[in-house]
C-alpha cells in the first residue's frame, strides 16, 4: 500500500440620565470559580483549524487522532479531543523507540513530559470547574489558568504546594509545542513515516 500524505494549514457609553448613585455590586463567594468557568468556556466565535491533514490516512490506527482532515482548532475543542490527541503523542513516542530496539525508561524524554498532561486531563474535576468532558472550550486558557491556579496555592501555602507551579508551568509549555502548527505537522510526518516502515518490516518477514 502507498500512502501519500500532504499537509496543509486552514484558516481558517452611553452616560447614566440618572442623578441617583449606583449601587455597588454585591460579590458573592461564588464569583472568582464563575469567572474561571467563564474564561476557559470563551472559545472563539469562528473556528480556526490548524495542521489539516489530507493524505490518504490508514483506516485505523492509534494515530489516526493526529491525522484530522478538518484539522485542530484548539480554542474550540473538548477535554476527551484533546485527550485523544495526547493519548496518539504518547502512544507514537513509546512505539517508535519499542521499535528502534530501545528497552530502556522513557524517562526524561518527550514522552514523559506528554504523560505528565495526560496526568492533568485525568485528574481533572469537571463538577468542580463547571464543564462536561465532551464540552467544546479553549484548551490553551484551561492550562493557564492551571499555572495561575498552582501560583496562587503556592501563595498561599508555599510549604505545602512547593514545585506545584514549576510542574505546571512545564505542563503548559509541553502544551504549547503540541498545540502549534509547526510540531502537528512534524508528528503527522511521523505517524506516516512509521506505518510506512512497520509495513516494510512485515514484508520482510512475510518473505
């Protein structure tokens, strides 16, 4: 089988009549969760997709969450999406170097710093930040507001939270490299390049 693969991006006062004072608004405990909600919930009005892929994908993979046609609009996308985008990486990641003969620990690899996202989708509380697993919202917003969240515990409690903000702050950068256009393209490269060569493998063997 010949599977070509070309990548391409898609763009995607008036003043108060009244003389009475105005009242000053009433804060509620409520108000600072609500505006997180509300700020990770703002996803963009029109849909930008990057990295659209229009190769000729395998039927089934467990890359194929890297191969969208319609292409990857991170500012409108669902936890279980992106979740499946980070299970492909890490997936990707522990083939390549199973089939390259490498045994060793993915430790201190790429790998490990993609595990350490899927580790934050886990552990999220959906009850608590106010959104369902399948609800589109912006995925870049939700991890800043991560850092902002271990910044201000370690504020609080620097002797208890201590690291938190690093670990976070790493979480958010590994984010930012899966979510740009540049490394999206590069892995939907890998994703064909080792099909291609696990093929290759099985005809050899078959020979």
């Amino acid at each position: 089988m010949t599977i070509n693969f070309n990548i391409h991006s898609a763009s995607t006062t008036n003043t108060p009549t009244s003389t009475q004072p105005l009242a000053a608004p009433v804060k509620t405990e409520s108000e600072p969760n609500q505006a997180k909600v509300t700020k990770e919930k703002q996803v963009s009005d029109e849909p930008v997709s990057i990295a659209a892929f229009s190769g000729d994908a395998p039927s089934s993979s467990p890359y194929n969450a890297l191969l969208n046609p319609e292409g990857f609009d991170f500012e409108n996308m669902s936890i279980n999406e992106f979740k499946g985008i980070v299970d492909a990486i890490r997936t990707l990641e522990s083939d390549i170097a199973r089939s390259s003969g490498y045994t060793g620990s993915l430790r201190d690899t790429f790998w490990s710093d993609v595990m350490g996202v899927k580790g934050s989708l886990n552990g999220v509380n959906f009850e608590e930040k106010g959104f369902k697993p399948d609800e589109k919202i912006n995925i870049i917003d939700f991890f800043v507001d991560h850092v902002e969240g271990a910044a201000q515990m370690e504020k609080e409690n620097y002797r208890s939270f201590h690291g938190m903000l690093g670990n976070a702050q790493k979480k958010q950068q590994t984010v930012a490299k899966i979510t740009s256009e540049s490394f999206l393209q590069e892995y939907q490269e890998k994703v064909i390049n080792f099909l291609k060569s696990q093929e290759t493998k099985l005809v050899d063997t078959q020979a």
